[in-house]
C-alpha cells in the first residue's frame, strides 16, 4: 500500500467522522465542528495527490494552492458560523438545535 | 503553463469586481465618517444610492467588454477565466438583479413604531450583499475548480449573514444557523468532490479537466467525484432532496435577503454547474437522449430534477404560510432549471438562462409585494394577503403579474421560459428520451403548480379582509424605491414575455 493509498484512507475517515459528527450532534458548535473536519479532509487530498501523483506537469502547484485558500475560506466560514450561533443564542438562551425548532411546515 | 504572470489581463477580467469593491469601501467608510449625523432614513438612503451606483458601473464595465461570438470563449489569465455569452449574460443579469433587490430595502423597514427597525445598518447590509454579488459574478466567470469554490463559499458565506440580518428576529437568527449548517455540509462535500477531480486529472482547469478525463473514461472514483459535486450543486439549487433549508429562509429571513438568495444566486449557480458539467465534465455525462445508455451524470441530474418538481409542487399544495408556498414553487422551478441544465447540449445555455432571469425577477417581485405588506401588518400566512386589492391596487397588480408569470400563463414571461426548455428538452430525442419525458413530467407538474399560484391571488384580488380573518384593512403606502423595483419587476416580466428575443438572441 501506498503512502497516497494511506493518506486517500485517513482522509476518507476524515470525512465520514466529520459527517457523522455534524449530523448526529445537537450542539451547533460540535456541528460545526464537524463540517470543519470535512473541510479539512478534502484539503488533505489536495496535499496527498499534488505531494504524491507523478503525472501533474501542467501545473505543478494547483493542489497546494487550492489547500492555503480552502483553508483561508474554512477560517472564514468558522467565524460567520460562531456568529450566526452567537445570533441564535441570544434569542433562545443556548446553542442546542433541537430548540431552534420555531420555522417548521 | 509559463512563468510570466500578466496582471494587467487579470485586472482587465475583474474590472466589475474591482468596481464593487470599490463601491463597498465606499459605502462603509462613508456610512462610519458621516452616518452618525444623519438621520436613519437619509443614512440608509445614502447606502442604497452607493449600492446602486456600485452597481451600475460594475454593468458599465461589463459592457465595455470585448464579447466572443456565439460559440466562442476568450481566456484570460492562463484560463483561470472564461468569457463568452453566458458570462456576459449572467454578469449583466446578476447585476441588475442585486440592484432590484437593494431598492426593496425601503419597503421592509416598519412603518409603525411598534417593532425596532430591522435595518439599523444599511451600510454594512449593503455591503455584504455587494460581496455576494462579487461572488456571483466570480462563479459565472470562472474557468477553474478554486475560483468557482472561492466565488461559490463568498457569495453563500455572505448569503449567510444576509439571512440572518434581522437581529431582533428569532426566526431570522434561526433561519440564518439551518442555511450556514446545512450550506456548510455542502460545501465540504463539493470540495471533496473537487479533490478527487483533481486527483483523478491532476488539474483544476475546466478544458483540461474534459481533455483528461476524455482519455481516462468513467471510472467508480469519478462517479464518487460526481455525487459529491452534484450535493453541493442540489444545496446551492434547492433541490430535493437538499432543499431543506428553503422553506425556513425564505420565511425567516429579511424580504430583500429572500428575493436575493431566490434570484441573483439561483442564476449564478445554475450558470457555474451548467459551464462545470458541459465543460469539465462534457465527456461523462452518460446519455440523455436514449435510455440504457452508459452511466454519467446525466441520470443523476435527472433524478434530482424529478424528485424536486414532484416534491415541491405537492408540497406547496399543503401550505398555509404564503413564504413558504414561494419557497416550495422555487424547489419546483429548481426541478425545471435542473432540465434546462440537461437542455443546454440541445439549445445552448440561452433557454435556461432565460428561464432563471425571468423567475428571478418575478420572485423579486412578489418577495417585494411582502416586504410593502410587511411595513403595516404581519406577512406571513395567505390570508394575510386577504383584501390586497383594496388596500393597495398597485402591489395587487404586480402579485398579479408575478404570481401568474411563475405559473406559466402566457403572454408572461414565465410562459416562454418553460415553452423554450421544454421544447429544447424535447429536441433532444422527443418521448424516446429520458429527458423528454422528465419534460412530460414538467408540464403535468406545472397544471399541478397552477392551483397553488391561483390559492395566492384568490387571497390577495377575490377575498375581502372580514374581522374574522387575521388581515389589516389599513391602506398601503409604499415607498418610492419599492415602487421602483416592483414596477420594473412586472414591466420586464411582461416585456420580456412579449420580446423574449431580447434576451434569446443573445445566444443566437
């Protein structure tokens, strides 16, 4: 085995643990919590193939590039995130989703 | 690709994004210098009339830009950006989008004392729903994975805080945290889909994309590839089964946040997923035009498109709260623009881009409708709309325009646009195809959509408003800038209903 076959794994059980967390989660933190950890795996195939696929000539640096800005754009969704949260708490006084459930039908 | 960077071209392909930029600085330093001073009407006067000169010269700089013939693309900065028709198109469209829901701004501010006014920073308002309209215009001009995801995250990151800008809201805060957890998901799921197209092609360039994955042909990893791509594309759409979210923003959020996220950012997406799809990944679309034919993601685009016009026009029939009834007709249309998205090998992209503006502007129409209400009395369930007619002759009129325009009654906009899908759609292969017969669905569908279309206007032209029923029987004033923008509104969805070449031949 590989060490992209490694790297393809751990990012693979990256996601499906950052996936099962935000869907399984009542605490709006912990959801996002979990969609930054899928973020993050995606970000780690992009450093596993750019590092370990010989056949990228045509522009040999796409996937560290496209890791340091979807890394910039996750910083950024955190921080509109823990304001939307900030948002919801004021109103209901805590962050579990099972209480945000005034808009249904 | 070579060493040598060419700025000027790069500074050339984002001159409307350079404007807006320009325009947001502007709009928040002149908002901090002199905003306090003024009074909340001339303040948030001032942030509107930036917005719409921002807007205006991004349009300006958009039409000075040298368009290739039909058919054609020009490449810039290495091929990180496309321009061709649909760019151009969907630029001018975005734009002018924005610009008619900045102007309803006016019209959802409380009339009476009784509520804090929600829009108690029009400057900062104005300027995140800039950006997102930066956003937009990225994703119609993008060549590439990164700037499609990067225009893609700032229009849906901007999204975000526009729906959730009614602080003193609770069902606005609460709709805001659904639309970023559940955008949030998606977008993870995208760019994991985007990894592994890099992976499997070791490039992030569109054209290049096709070329390798021309040699390579469909493999399970690529079909992995394509799901993840799709979630992202069905979120961004709403269209079931991710279309959860819908219903709660576009009843919790501020009006002109609603109309935005039901217009401009529709058009946009369908745009970016229409140029994704054909030309990155043209050569595994599998067949549409007969059935048993190799997998792509054709059939799964097909999947999506019938479960959200089944789900959404039956769904709508069970609504009372008329917000969420707009919410479930736009995952129909979603169904519809989804069939066009498989239509543009047919016709080209003019049909569903006709499509997608037409519904946008009467979806901003009616949103605008609710806003005027709102300022008086609470907009929410249908009955709420009870007695319109003679509470305000002029907002009954455009509902009327705009409600019968999303149904599909000619001389309307609407109609034309669902006549040029379908029958692009059917040009494919007629009834032998499987998107012929997904169009066959559409339209049984849409005799389906008519009767909920017509609940609406029952409410706001036939019922009169009794003491029994919830509805205020105050008269209506509405504000100069709604009136614009409802006027302009149903204007163009009449006149490009009766003109529908204006915007066709664009793409002939």
């Amino acid at each position: 085995m590989s060490a992209l076959h490694l790297c393809l794994i751990f990012s693979t059980l990256l996601f499906a643990l950052g996936l099962a967390a935000a869907l399984s989660r009542s605490n709006a933190i912990l959801v996002l919590l979990g969609v930054e950890l899928m973020l993050n795996a995606a970000n780690i195939n992009f450093i596993a193939f750019w590092r370990f696929s010989p056949q990228f000539a045509s522009n040999p640096h796409a996937g560290v590039i496209f890791a340091i800005f979807s890394i910039a754009v996750a910083a950024a969704e955190a921080a509109v995130g823990l304001a939307l949260i900030i948002a919801v708490y004021r109103h209901y006084k805590n962050v579990r989703l099972q209480d945000a459930d005034q808009l249904k039908g | 690709m070579n060493a040598t960077i060419n700025y000027a071209e790069l500074v050339y392909a984002l001159r409307p994004e350079i404007a807006l930029t320009l325009g947001l600085l502007l709009a928040l330093g002149y908002d901090m210098a002199f905003g306090r001073r003024m009074s909340d009407c001339a303040r948030r006067g001032v942030a509107v009339l930036i917005g719409i000169v921002t807007l205006a010269s991004a349009v300006f700089q958009t039409l000075h830009t040298n368009v290739p013939p039909v058919g054609h693309a020009a490449y810039w900065f290495h091929g990180a950006f496309v321009y061709d028709t649909l760019a151009h198109g969907v630029r001018l469209g975005v734009f002018g989008l924005s610009a008619l829901t900045l102007l309803l701004i006016a019209g959802s501010i409380p009339h009476s004392a009784l509520r804090t006014p929600h829009f108690k920073h029009p400057a900062e308002y104005v300027a995140i729903q800039l950006l997102a309209t930066m956003g937009f215009s990225l994703m119609a001009v993008s060549n590439n994975l990164l700037i499609a995801f990067l225009g893609f995250e700032l229009a849906s990151l901007s999204l975000y805080v526009m729906a959730g800008f009614d602080k003193t809201s609770r069902a606005s805060a609460e709709a805001s945290l659904k639309y970023f957890l559940f955008g949030g998901m998606a977008a993870a799921f995208m760019l994991f889909g985007f990894s592994l197209i890099y992976g499997m092609t070791g490039t992030i360039v569109l054209p290049e994309i096709a070329r390798a994955l021309a040699v390579q042909g469909p493999s399970p990893l690529l079909l992995v590839a394509l799901v993840m791509v799709l979630v992202g594309f069905g979120y961004k759409a709403a269209a079931a089964p991710f279309h959860q979210w819908a219903p709660d923003v576009y009843q919790g959020a501020p009006a002109p946040a609603a109309a935005l996220i039901a217009s401009a950012s529709k058009l946009a997406g369908f745009a970016f997923f229409a140029r994704l799809l054909f030309s990155g990944l043209g050569t595994v679309s599998g067949d549409a035009i007969n059935f048993g034919g190799p997998a792509g993601w054709i059939m799964a685009v097909i999947i999506i498109s019938a479960a959200s016009m089944l789900l959404g026009n039956i769904a709508a029939l069970a609504q009372t709260n008329a917000r969420r009834l707009i919410a479930y007709s736009a995952i129909a249309h979603a169904g519809i623009m989804l069939l066009g998205v498989i239509a543009v090998r047919a016709e080209g992209a003019g049909p569903l881009f006709y499509y997608a503006l037409t519904y946008g502007i009467a979806t901003i129409g009616v949103f605008g409708v609710f806003a005027a209400i709102e300022r008086t009395a609470p907009c929410q369930r249908i009955s709420d709309l009870a007695g319109l007619w003679k509470r305000s002759p002029f907002l009954a009129l455009v509902l009327f325009v705009c409600v019968l325009s999303l149904a599909g009654i000619p001389p309307l906009a609407g109609f034309f646009g669902k006549f040029y899908l379908f029958a692009a759609a059917l040009y494919l292969n007629g009834l032998m195809s499987p998107a012929g017969w997904l169009a066959f669905l559409a339209i049984a569908m849409s005799a389906v959509g008519l009767y909920y279309y017509l609940v609406i206007l029952k409410a706001a032209l036939v019922t009169n408003a009794t003491a029994g029923t919830s509805a205020s029987t105050e008269k209506i004033r509405v504000p100069l800038g709604t009136v614009i923008a409802l006027a302009t509104s149903a204007a163009l969805t009449i006149a490009l209903g009766i003109w529908p070449d204006v915007v066709l031949g664009l793409f002939k």
